[in-house]
C-alpha cells in the first residue's frame, strides 16, 4: 500500500511539472491578450503560442557555418535547466515527493545553468547581436541574482528553511499575518521577477531594436526547433516566477494533502491567482515605457535594497515572532 501510494505521489509529481511546462505559453498569451485589450487592439488566440510553437518544430533548423556544438545543445540545456527549475516549485501541492528538492538554492541554480548556456550561444557565432545582448544578460544577472538571493534569506529566516514546499506550508499556517519582512521581500521579489522574465520596463520581448534587445539579441541565430525551444524555455521562466509570486506569499488554496479534491482546489487557485497576475502585469507593462540599459541597475539594485530591508526588519522587529 505504501508503494502504491509512493508511485502515485510521483505520478502526480510528473503531471504537476507536465502542467508547468504546457501552461506556461498561456501564460504568456495570457498577458498579451489583456495588453491587447488595454491598448484597443484585437486580441489572439489564446492557442496562438501552441500553433507557433507547433510551426517552428515543423521548420528546418538553419543554422550558421561557424556554429559550434555548443550552439546546437544550447537550446537542449536551457529548456531543461528551466523544466527542472519548474519542477522544484510547488504548484498544487506541497506535499508531493519531489519536496524534498524543492530548495530555493537549487532553484537559483538551474536557472544560472540555462543563463550561462544561453549567453554562451549568443557568443558563440560571433555576431554583434549576440555579444551584446550576452554581455548585457551576464550584466543583469550578476545584480539579479544577489537580490533573488536575499529574497531567498529573508524568507528563509521566517520559515526557518530553504525548502520551497516548508516555506509555503509555514506561510499557509500562519494565515494573513502583516509582517513588513514579508511585503519588502514580495516587493523585491516582483522586481526581480520583471527583470528575469525580460518584461518592460527592463527588456521588451516584442521588439528587435538594437538599443532595447537583451534575451532576443541571444536567439536572432537560432530557428526552426532550436528556436522554440528557446522561446519555450522564456515563457517557462514566466510562469515560474509568477508561481513562486502567488503561491509563496499567496499560498491559499494550495493542496496539503494527495486528494482529487484538494487537488483541483488547487489548480483552481493557482489559475485565479496567475490570471489575476497577468492582469496587473499587462496594466504594468502598458502603463511603462522601456527605460535605458544604464539605468536597469538601478532597477535592480533597488531590488536588493528592498529585499535586504526585509531581512533587517525580520531581526529587527519580527524575531521573537
């Protein structure tokens, strides 16, 4: 009986980051559709992303002849880096087998894998496009990271752990509970979160303009497969930091027990919450301009000073809490 329940913990443990990974263009359509809206312009589909998706695995790989391996298996490492990230994230449940992995360390981890791979591919032709935009993700990176981090520690020290699933089940005990510690790492976190997912105010994924390109300057030399997988790996990125957005510091409805009922509870919250999500950023990212490369590290420093003022007032004011 244990076995059978085992076996059946990891099978939902499979189709939790099955549901990840075919969710997250969605997500992605999700956002345009509503930007679409606010700016009066008419809307696609929301399978626009899956028939795009679907059309580039059909195309012919083009690639260029000074390509080196590495720039064939970039795109192999980066999609699997981000799924694997995927699958450290609590989505419906925190009581699944693969909580015991679920470290946010380990999390920050596989995403530096795929970034390290990708800025690699986009060096790796030796075209100005993907040198910059290599430069200018590496750049990013190194003040992202540390930000992610200290969100990372401030949560950390509330729920006495790095593990994903303990933090979100300590911050679903505790109920709604006004901590400063836990509204500055959420600031923090959103701040972050834009500038990783390459969305406005500190990348644009719709444009090709040289003086706005960072995560498109990588990829302008991959197509058919390559190309969707790439593109695949970025609306994962997405959906990866908006789950850890509403179901760490939003974590009601999520399942703490293996039932078909919580479970679908579940799902149902988490689509309410990233829908509710997407909306805000649409209204973000319609309401914002583009702002210049140089002024991105102030974005994100900004980032780090949030996240490190809910560390101090976590010791400060919330230790004995």
């Amino acid at each position: 009986m244990a076995d059978l329940l085992t076996l059946n913990g990891w099978l939902l443990a499979l189709l939790q980051a099955a549901l990840f990974v075919a969710g997250a263009p969605l997500l992605t359509i999700w956002v345009k559709r509503n930007k679409c809206r606010l700016q009066n312009r008419r809307a696609p589909s929301l399978l626009q992303p899956y028939r795009d998706l679907a059309k580039l695995f059909r195309k012919q790989v083009v690639l260029a002849e000074n390509a080196s391996p590495l720039f064939r298996c970039a795109p192999y490492i980066v999609f699997a880096a981000t799924v694997l990230a995927a699958a450290t994230i609590p989505l419906l449940s925190t009581n699944l087998p693969t909580a015991a992995i679920a470290d946010m360390i380990v999390l920050v981890g596989f995403l530096a894998v795929g970034r390290f791979f990708l800025a690699l591919a986009g060096m790796d032709i030796g075209t100005a496009f993907g040198g910059m935009g290599a430069s200018r993700e590496v750049s990013l990176s190194s003040l992202a990271e540390p930000a992610m981090l200290m969100v990372i520690f401030t949560l950390a020290m509330s729920a006495q752990s790095t593990n994903l699933s303990s933090v979100v089940q300590y911050l679903y005990d505790a109920g709604l509970v006004l901590r400063p510690s836990l509204l500055f790492a959420l600031l923090g976190l959103l701040l972050v979160a834009v500038a990783e997912s390459g969305r406005i105010p500190v990348d644009n994924p719709a444009t090709h303009l040289e003086l706005t390109m960072v995560h498109e300057a990588m990829i302008l030399e991959y197509s058919g497969r390559h190309l969707a997988l790439m593109e695949w790996a970025a609306q994962l990125k997405l959906m990866i930091f908006g789950v850890l957005i509403v179901n760490i510091f939003f974590p009601w409805g999520i399942a703490t027990e293996l039932s078909a009922s919580a479970l679908f509870i579940g799902l149902l919250a988490v689509t309410v919450k990233l829908s509710l999500i997407g909306v805000v950023l649409a209204f973000a990212e319609t309401s914002l301009a583009k702002m210049r490369v140089f002024l991105v590290p102030q974005f994100l420093n900004l980032a780090f000073l949030l996240a490190l003022l809910g560390a101090l007032s976590h010791i400060i004011l919330e230790v004995d809490i």
